[in-house]
C-alpha cells in the first residue's frame, strides 16, 4: 500500500514540474469537408430491415430427419 502511494506521489511531483503542456492540434483541418468542388451523390435512404424474415421458434423435431436434411449428400 505504502509502495502505491509513493508512485501516485511521485507521479504528481513529476507532473507538477514537468513544462507547460503542448497545445492541442487545430480541429479546423479535420472539420472541413473534403473538396467543396466534388459531387454529392445522394444514395437514398435504405430500409435495415427490408429483408428481414420473422423466424418463430418450431415444434422438435426427430434429430435423424434433421441430420439427414442437412448432410451434404443432400
């Protein structure tokens, strides 16, 4: 315990003496938009779930007729 509190103190008194932190880059550049000149092509809105098929669970069935239905000999 002793050990972790000296190198929390430590890292403060490193800190505190450390220069003046270096200024951030400018979000300018990275808010622009690509090239003002460029086409807009709009897509068109796609519905997610266009394709979407509703699977309810179904009664059990016996486990050799499945196997069988899924074998690649099929």
């Amino acid at each position: 315990m002793k050990i972790i509190l000296l190198l929390g103190a430590s890292a403060l008194a490193l800190g505190a003496c450390a220069s003046s932190p270096t200024a951030l880059p400018s979000v300018e550049a990275q808010q622009a938009t690509a090239s003002a000149t460029a086409p807009l092509i709009y897509t068109g809105y796609q519905n997610p779930f266009a394709e979407f098929q509703s699977r309810s669970p179904s009664e059990p069935r016996p486990w050799r007729a499945v196997n069988e239905e899924q074998s690649e000999a099929n």
